[in-house]
C-alpha cells in the first residue's frame, strides 16, 4: 500500500537524528548539476517541486530553482516535512499535497521538478495518474525533469524482487520505495500523458552499497578535506553516464520532457 503523510513524518524524524551530510551533500550536487544543465537558457516565472525532502534534510536544490524562476514552489504529501523545510530555506514557497490531486488550476507552471518523488507508489496507477496530473498543471512548452529509481540497474531490479520489511530491517533500504520502470516503459507513459522527451540519461553512477556507508564513517571521524576528497573520488564514477552501458549503472533515470502543445492526450484519471 501506499505511504501516507505520517509515515513520511516519521521517515523525517529518523533522518534529523541520524543525518548523512556528505551523502547528502554529493547526491544534492549531482541533481544540481542536471537541473543547471537541463534549465539552462530563459528565465521561467513559475516553477513546482513535487517533494520537499531534499529540503527539510540538507540544503536541497531550492537555490538552484530560484536561480532559474521568479518563484520556485515546493510540496510534499507531508505536513510536518513541508514545514521543516521552509523554515531551513529561504523564502521556499511550501504546500502539502498529493502529486495525484495537484491543487493547482491548469498551466499553472512554466517547470516542474519531480527528483525521485513518483517511484514511492505501490503500483504503476500512482505514477500514471501522477503524470497526467503534472501535465495538466505544466503550461504547454513547459519542461519537466523527472527522475525516478531505475530498475535497468541489476541491483535496482534485484532489491524490487525482495521483500521491503527484509531490505528495511536489514537497513539496506532506510525508506519504502515502490514500482517504477524501465526508460522505455516511462518514455511511453510520458509520451502518453501528453510529453515529447527532450533527453533521458542515468546519473549517480557510484555503488551505493558501499558510498553510503563510507560517507557515514567520514561524517563520524573524517575531516572536512578527507569528504572532500571522497566526494571527489565517487564523482569519478558519473564518467560512467557517457557509456553505452550508462543504464546499467545509474542509479535513477532521468528525463527531460516539453509538455506538448495539444492536449489530446491528457485524460482525467482517479487514483485508486
């Protein structure tokens, strides 16, 4: 079943007693990155994040938004998670809502940003009904950059055949995830909510099996040059998102999508 705002809450909670700035700090960087590259050009008056986790955690990806739009709003199913991170960043514009039932009027975004929001569902009518939601909202020529985790990766695909409460006991898994897909199954379902896919790619390229827990040791007794110096070493990886082999090894798929012109395709959808 799907995870509701308590849940979420309280996945909050764990993360502020036992905080992964480094981790953070390199996977924030990296998203920063492809946004910086992928929104690069026109300035754009209004743009949406559909989860604020990043934010209430670490320093998330609201400066970059802001550099990149007039007004930058973020929302997370939470209440409690929505109030932590506007009051860590500056000036954030922060809604609770649901990403299946956007309270936004039609066209209301010149971009939305959705960083692994849509794969936390328990099957795909959550994601599906997410996009066509996110659609309806996005003006026609907006862009949307979605990642979402990739199951092309073996360890990704092996870990969606286990069970949750055994990858959460173990602690391989600190949070529920849920159905995702394939970069050709989300190219179809984009293009049927209404897309035209600009670029997709695969990024954090590094085995988190073993960088999370290395980062954890250097938040405890490294120095400030020594997680420099690991950051360093695990961006050395993300060379591997120019190989041909780049969903393999990526982490998440990302996409970058325009919301087209017609909106024949964009159906109403009641989430189940």
């Amino acid at each position: 079943m799907d995870r509701g705002a308590d849940y979420w809450a309280k996945v909050l909670e764990s993360e502020l007693r036992n905080p992964q700035p480094t981790w953070r700090a390199y996977v924030d960087a990296l998203h920063e990155a492809l946004l910086t590259r992928w929104l690069s050009g026109r300035e754009r008056h209004r743009l949406l994040k559909t989860d604020l986790f990043e934010e209430a955690v670490g320093n998330g990806l609201h400066s970059v938004l802001r550099q990149s739009a007039r007004m930058a709003v973020g929302m997370d199913v939470s209440w409690r998670l929505t109030g932590v991170a506007c009051s860590r960043q500056d000036k954030l514009l922060g809604i609770a809502a649901d990403s299946r039932r956007l309270p936004f009027i039609t066209a209301s975004f010149d971009g939305i940003i959705s960083i692994s929001t849509l794969d936390h569902f328990a099957s795909s009518e959550g994601l599906q009904c997410s996009l066509l939601e996110i659609a309806r909202v996005l003006r026609p020529g907006g862009i949307l950059i979605l990642t979402l985790d990739n199951p092309a990766n073996p360890i990704i695909a092996l870990r969606q055949h286990l069970p949750f409460t055994l990858l959460n006991r173990l602690r391989i898994v600190p949070y529920y995830v849920g159905y995702t897909c394939g970069p050709r199954r989300l190219r179809n379902l984009l293009v049927e909510a209404g897309f035209d896919i600009a670029e997709m790619a695969a990024v954090v390229h590094c085995p988190r099996v073993l960088a999370i827990p290395l980062a954890r040791w250097f938040d405890r007794h490294g120095t400030p040059r020594g997680r420099a110096r690991l950051g360093r070493a695990l961006k050395r990886f993300e060379s591997l998102a120019a190989w041909p082999t780049r969903f393999r090894t990526g982490h998440f798929i990302a996409v970058k999508a325009i919301r087209r012109d017609s909106d024949s395709a964009i159906l109403p959808v009641s989430p189940k």
